[in-house]
C-alpha cells in the first residue's frame, strides 16, 4: 500500500482551516499596512501643525483665492478684519474640550474675495457650565481684527444627531444651513478657527483653534496588526505540524 507524501500523516490536509487562516492573514497584513500609511500622513501633518505655530499669518484675500483654486487650505493662518464681531449674532456648536462638555459659537463674518461673501469664524469654546452668553448687537461695526486658522469641517459620523437649527443646537458644521441662519450666503469652504480672543471683555470664550496634543498612535497599531498576523501564522503553523506528527 502506497502513501501521500503531500498529504499530513494525521489525515487530510485542512483546505478550509487554510482558506480562513490565509483570508485573516492578509486582512491583518493590510490593517498594518494602512496604518503605516496613515503613520506617514500623520506625521507630515503634525510637521504642518508645527510649522504653523511659529508661522507669520497671510492676509485672507489671497488664500480665499488659493482656496478657490482648489489649493488646500487646511491650518493656514490668516489675519481678518471683522467688524463687529465681538458682538456678532453666533451659532452654539456642541463640542467636548479637555473632557469637558460645551459649545462653541460660531459667527459669520462678511467678506469679498474669490467669489466668497463671508467666512465662518469658530470664535471658541464655552463650557457647559457656563449659562451666560456674551452680548449680541447685530449692528455694532466696531473695528475688529483677529488671526485664526483655517481648518476643514468635520464629516457627520452615523451617531452624530442631526441639527437642530429652529432651536441653534448643532451638532456638526454644515456649511450652508449654518450661513443661512447666520444671515448671509456663499461661506468660505473651511471655518476660520480663531487663535486670538473675539471679545475680550468676556473670558469665558476661549479660542481653540488646533488641538494641543495630536495623537500619533499608529506606529503602536501598524506593530499590533503585524503581531497579530504574526501569532496566527504562529498558530497555523503549529496546526500543521501537530496533524503532521500525529
């Protein structure tokens, strides 16, 4: 009687156990090698963010343009006349700082560049704790200028609640509604968020323009991923070669 030398002594070889073991493999593989991707782009934006905070602001007028070219923006500084903005009609935007629970009041501010007519200003935060809200005088033009950053608004995620403008509670920044209930129309594409306070007689608005500490993780995950490939190649191998020796 003859044998199958290809085949494992303990009986057949595990075809199913092998399709599995490979599809999570290679799944694993590529959840490391995305987040190696994503370490790469991490790291050039946390080099742009560090650029930025030694950075001399630009005048507006000219990266609205650039914006309208379709030039990417994101976490340019910029200075901005706005007149009247510390007393400004705002929108209340639910946010979380620090672990802390708030809103940040979002104004809109009238500009004439690049076919835009007003740029959205993300004035700050104020927390929850806080009742009072700074005076509004939608006819106040007081001189005002400010040096923010422009950033791109946030995508809703399938758990984000939907705004509710009739009662100014919003929860994720749409662009158009938002210049809408702020009175004016054709927004900027990105929201200047403010570096310098807007109304400094009231302290409880506090500019947050980028976050202080940027996560950078993915080095630590693309090394899981790998691990965990690692250990199932481990197992499989093992796998085998106890049906082989049996």
């Amino acid at each position: 009687m003859t044998t199958d030398a290809a085949a494992p002594r303990g009986g057949r070889f595990p075809v199913a156990l092998t399709i599995a073991t490979t599809v999570a493999f290679a799944i694993l593989i590529g959840l490391g090698v995305w987040q190696v991707e994503r370490l790469a782009w991490k790291q050039s934006l946390l080099a742009r963010v560090a650029a930025l905070q030694s950075a001399a602001p630009r005048p507006v007028g000219p990266v609205l343009a650039d914006m309208a070219k379709g030039v990417d923006a994101d976490f340019t500084r910029v200075t901005l006349d706005c007149p009247g903005l510390a007393k400004a009609p705002f929108l209340e935007l639910y946010a979380v700082r620090d672990g802390e629970p708030g809103v940040r009041l979002v104004s809109a501010c009238k500009v004439d560049a690049a076919g835009y007519r007003a740029v959205l200003v993300d004035r700050g935060f104020v927390a929850q704790s806080i009742s009072a809200r700074p005076p509004v005088d939608a006819a106040d033009t007081t001189p005002f200028s400010l040096t923010g950053v422009f950033r791109k608004p946030d995508k809703p995620s399938f758990v984000t609640p939907p705004n509710d403008v009739a009662g100014n509670h919003w929860y994720w920044r749409d662009h158009a509604a938002m210049a809408k209930a702020l009175r004016t129309s054709a927004p900027a594409p990105q929201v200047l968020m403010a570096e310098t306070p807007t109304n400094p007689d009231w302290k409880a608005l506090v500019p947050a323009p980028v976050p202080a500490d940027i996560p950078n993780r993915h080095l630590e995950y693309a090394l899981t991923w790998f691990g965990l490939a690692a250990a199932l190649a481990g197992v499989y191998a093992a796998l085998l070669w106890r049906k082989w020796k049996g």
